[in-house]
C-alpha cells in the first residue's frame, strides 16, 4: 500500500460557468444597485451575472448546501446569503463584500434553514428570519458584525413566517408576514430588544407569500402591501398598523400573488409590478378615492396601455421581480427557472435566461465539437451553446420522461429512450439546430428504455431496457409509401442477461464488441455480430457506469458501492479496485479520448479527475448542491460539463496537464 508521501496532492478543478437559476427562491433574482450586474442563487453558489456583457459570470461558492435566500445592501457594497442544512444542525448565512467577492463574516445561529434575509434602509442593521424549525427573527449589527437580539417571529397560536421587508424610512423598524401572522417590529438597539406589534386585518386570516414597503413615498399614507395566496393585495398604514383596504374585491388572483414591486407614484396612487401563482404579471395602480378629506373606496386598475402579461408556454409561478434602476427594466424570475427582461414602457418581454427546473438525466457532445450540447430532462430535450450558457433549440413532450441521449457522428441523428418503452429518432440540422421527430421505434423495451448507444457509422442502435434487455437495432433509410425518405429502425438482435435495468452501454471503437452495466450487479461484455454475450463482470453493486480503458482491453465501472472497478475484457478477471467516494454511490464517469484520464461523480457531490494508470485523484470540484447525475468530457479535452438533479449544469475547466 502507498504510503502518504506517495499520494498526489489534489487541487481544486476551476469552475468555469454555470448554467441554472434556482427560481424557486422567492425574491431570489436581484438586480445590482450598479445596474450592471443580476445575481441569484443556484445550489449552494451565488452567481453575479453581467447583463452588459455576454456570459461573463462571478460565482461565490462557501456554502455547504442549498442557498434559500439572498439580499443586496441599499450602496450595493455588501451582499448577504443563507441556506438550509440538514436536520438538528446549524444553518449559516455568509455576508460578502461585493468588491472583492469575499466573504468577510459567517453567523450560525438558525436551527436548519434561513427563511429570508433583509439589509436596514441604509444598511446599519441585517435582519435574518428562520425557517419553519427555527420560528425566529434576529437582528445583526453590520458594525460589529454581532447579533443584537432575536426574538420568536411569530405567537404561538400562528403559522410559519415565510418573508421579511424593511422600512424605507428608517433602519429601526421592518415587517415579517407568513400564515396567519404580521408583524410590524420596532428595534431597540439600546436595551438589545426587538418589540413587535401585531396588524389588526379586521376578521381577515390570509398566508402572507410577499411584503411591499412603500413607505416612504407619502407621509400621510406610510403604507406596505402584501401579497397573499388568497389571491388578493393588503394595504396596511404602518403608523396605525391596521388593515386600510384590500384589491381587487373581485376577480382576485388565479393561485395568489407572489411577488410585489413598486414602482413609482401616480396621480391614481401607487404603480406597482403584480407577479402571481399562475405566471402572469401586471403593472397596477392601487390607490383610494377621496371626498371632503374621507376615504371612499379603494381603486384598483391595470395600464390601459399594457395588458397583463403571461408567456404562452409559460406556466409557473412568478417569483421574483427585480427593477433595475427606477424601474424602466426589470426582471421576472419564474419556478420553472426562466428569468424574462421587461421593459416597463410597452411591457414586452424578452426571455434571457432557461435553465433545468428538475434532474438532467444525461448530457452529450456532438462528435469533434465542443461548443454545443444537448441534455435531456422530464418531457424535454434542449441543446445548448456552451460559450454562451444559452439555450438554442428545445423539443417539448408532455408527461413523459426523456432517460438518455445518443448523436450519429455525422451530427444528424438522435437517438433517445423515454420512460413510455419508446426510442424517438430525430433529426438534427446542425446549421439551424432544427429538431425534427423521424421516426418513433414503439414498445422498443416494456420498462422503459434507460441507455442508448449509436455505433461509428450511425446506423446502428444498442439500446438497454428497464427489464434488464439488450437490443440491436438496424436503422434502416427507405421511402414511404408517399416517395419520401424515411428512418425506420429493424430489430436484430434481443439479448436477455440482465436481470435489472440497464443504466449505460458504451460501444468499443471497432464497433464489434459493446459493454453493457446494469442493475443487477454484472456488467457484461457482447458481441455484437453473433449478438451473444462474451463475457461478465460480477460485483456486489448496482453498476452505474461503464467504459473501455486503455487500448480497450480494459473496462472501468463505478456503482453504489463507491468504488472504482478496473477489469479485463478478456476474461472478466479483476484488475484493480479503488475508493472512488467517501459516501454514496458514483453515478457516471467518462474517460478522456487517450485513456490517460477520467472523471467521475455521484451522491457525493464531487467531481473527481483521476490518473488512469496511477489511479490517484489529482483534482476535485466543489460547486453541486445536489448528486451529480452525467458528467462528459468535451471532445477538445478542455472543459468537462456535470449536470445534477437540481438542474444546474456545471462547465469546469479541464487542467493543462490533462488536455491532450
């Protein structure tokens, strides 16, 4: 065994871009004080994004889970985040200095999760508010960078209090809301005391999901609005802490109201931005009529000349609007992870942002090109140009679940299996990056068809099947019965060892021999031609993963057992076995072109770059929040691309020594 000044010193692999946006954060998208710059939560990174310049990112990675919440101080000078953790720990919440994107203090003081976060109007105080197994608020002095005091958020008889707002008047006072419960608190940094004082809303019991404050904008009417699920807006005087009115009485908002932002004052009352459950937005004017100096009634109307507005295909909920500047654009992030650029004066919309909103279940390269990919998703294929991070072309099919990809060499044909049994064959223009469905190969395997292989020619499939069947298919090119060309695939062989699924099958380059991994703890070795099995790896796991090693007498697999197999293709013999994780099962791997280096990664959350040969780990990166599902080397070795099962997918910068 080696001893330890044997061992290679790991490095950390430098992550280059992130693709996501975690838009079930609410108010988790917030745009600079600069103007310059958006930034938002993904796993456990903030990202600073420019929106002057194209794809350039700054991504702060401390945290050790999910980011939950973020805030911006009012100078633009300090950013502050917290997360959640696991149950019966401490959950952080790191203050930044924006300058020099570092972190400079880190408080646990929150059992499990940091609900919201808030900075004072001039950023003399931070306000942090619990999750549902802390229940509390604390206030944080930003001088001393100590806590002051806390408080329980809420009485005993209420909810979980789900946000926090500030005053825009003076540091010492701010709202919290949640289910059943708000609160107008007042600090008192003398006695180390927060006083709270209940809003009296009259009879009415609402879940507060959002809170306005507005003001400062008229000291006769010191008002803040809160959105509610109910689907309605309360307007409360902060003075008199009493419920003044509520809009619209009628037709109220389809699945509530989810984010609030002001925008500016008319003489109809205050212009405000609407963001609801059901992914519309709408620019308001709420306000009040007066007669004789008395209160008439409530007025509440949409610009006459901008229509609510609701993507077409868009459906989630809208989670955060972020102004930028006085509001002339602004930003709309949505649960489904699209961020939109408004622009208020004709209220068009542009989208500028689509991530993953659930697990990317695999993730390739086009044969010799690096700078375009294709992942797959729950009812959706999308392909991707990775210098820009943005996504070019999506195919969309509803209630069905896209397993795994496979691209002909000539970048012209798509195979995928989905979760219905069925193989769909596509088309690929690689100049317009058209996506169209040819051929659709049904009842391919009766569990679902999990892994899909194209040999070099393209004209051949391997597919593997949920009930542990591995099949070859001939695609064939003739005409129907109209003249046209048409792809149809013929089945020619069926081969049944596998007694569970099949989760990867990898064809050698000879394209006469393929090695398939399953579920069943074997991982086999056919041949193709005759359409038998040559060989078999037995091991007491669920084989996740599997390719050829060097000169391809040898093949590597990983599985639940986190460890790292080396076998013979010869005889199924084993050559070596490796610690590939402290924890959890390792989910992929992929082998660069020379057979010098692999990576692998899984549960663990850890992309690891190990030497061939040596079998030693030389680089490791940080940055998933969640298991690492795929993870493929880029066809010019310079950059390997994770994806995850929180959606986000990572692009990291393959070391020099490395690229061949």
């Amino acid at each position: 065994m080696a001893g330890e000044d044997d061992v290679i010193d790991t490095k950390e692999l430098e992550l280059e871009r992130i693709i996501g946006f975690n838009g079930k954060v609410p108010s988790g998208l917030v745009v600079h004080p600069d103007r310059e710059h958006i930034v938002y939560p993904l796993g456990c990174n903030i990202i600073i994004e420019d929106i002057t310049k194209e794809a350039k990112q700054c991504i702060l990675s401390k945290h050790t889970n999910n980011v939950t919440c973020i805030a911006v101080s009012s100078d633009g000078r300090y950013l502050v985040s917290g997360q959640e953790t696991h149950m019966g720990f401490k959950a952080s919440i790191i203050l930044w200095d924006y300058a020099s994107k570092e972190a400079i203090q880190k408080w646990d003081l929150h059992k499990v999760k940091v609900e919201a976060l808030a900075f004072s109007k001039s950023g003399k105080y931070v306000i942090s508010l619990g999750g549902q197994d802390d229940g509390s608020v604390v206030v944080w002095d930003m001088k001393t960078k100590e806590p002051i005091c806390g408080s329980p958020a809420q009485v005993e008889s209420a909810g979980i209090t789900t946000c926090l707002a500030t005053s825009n008047v003076t540091d010492e006072e701010f709202v919290t809301g949640g289910d059943n419960t708000l609160r107008v608190w007042t600090i008192d940094k003398e006695n180390r005391k927060i006083r709270p004082s209940n809003t009296n809303l009259g009879g009415f019991k609402r879940i507060i999901t959002c809170i306005e404050m507005v003001d400062d904008q008229d000291a006769k009417m010191p008002y803040f609005f809160c959105g509610t699920t109910t689907g309605d807006i309360l307007c409360i005087n902060k003075s008199t802490n009493i419920l003044q009115f509520e809009v619209p009485a009628k037709n109220k908002f389809s699945l509530g109201v989810t984010a609030l932002s002001f925008v500016k004052m008319t003489p109809k009352g205050f212009n405000i931005l609407v963001g609801t459950g059901a992914g519309s937005v709408g620019n308001y004017d709420i306000g009040v009529t007066f007669e004789n100096g008395n209160k008439v009634k409530p007025v509440f109307k949409h610009r006459s000349d901008a229509q609510p507005w609701k993507h077409e295909e868009e459906n989630s909920a809208i989670t955060s609007i972020a102004k930028r500047g006085a509001g002339h654009q602004f930003f709309v992030g949505t649960a489904h992870s699209q961020v939109y650029k408004f622009q208020f004066a004709d209220f068009t919309a542009e989208l500028v942002k689509t991530c993953h909103s659930c697990p990317v279940n695999d993730v390739i390269f086009p044969f010799g090109l690096s700078q375009l990919m294709l992942t797959c998703q729950q009812g959706e294929i999308r392909v991707w140009n990775l210098s820009m991070g943005r996504e070019l072309r999506r195919f969309v099919l509803a209630n069905k679940i896209c397993n795994a990809l496979a691209l002909s060499r000539d970048g012209k044909t798509i195979v995928t299996g989905w979760n219905d049994g069925k193989m769909r064959i596509f088309g690929f223009g690689a100049k317009d990056m058209s996506l169209e469905l040819k051929h659709v190969v049904m009842d391919a395997h009766n569990k679902g068809v999990t892994a899909v292989a194209l040999n070099t020619c393209g004209d051949t499939i391997i597919s593997g099947g949920g009930e542990g069947m591995v099949r070859v298919w001939d695609l064939v090119v003739g005409t129907d019965l109209k003249g046209k060309k048409e792809i149809r695939a013929e089945l020619r062989h069926s081969m049944k060892e596998h007694k569970n699924f099949v989760s990867e099958i990898v064809i050698r380059s000879n394209d006469k021999e393929c090695a398939s991994a399953g579920g069943d703890g074997t991982t086999i070795v056919w041949d193709l031609t005759k359409g038998s099995r040559k060989n078999v790896v037995f091991a007491n796991t669920l084989f996740k993963s599997v390719c050829y090693g060097e000169e391809e007498l040898q093949i590597i697999t990983c599985g639940t057992d986190h460890k790292i197999g080396y076998w013979e293709t010869f005889d199924g013999s084993v050559v070596r076995e490796l610690e590939g994780a402290k924890a959890g099962a390792i989910n992929f791997m992929d082998i660069t072109a020379d057979k010098s280096f692999f990576v692998t990664g899984g549960e663990e959350k850890l992309l690891k770059l190990w030497l061939y040969r040596e079998g030693e780990v030389t680089h490791v990166g940080r940055g998933h929040s969640a298991s690492i599902l795929r993870i493929r080397i880029a066809p010019d070795n310079k950059s390997i691309v994770s994806v995850s099962e929180d959606g986000a997918i990572l692009q990291w910068r393959v070391p020099p020594e490395a690229q061949c």
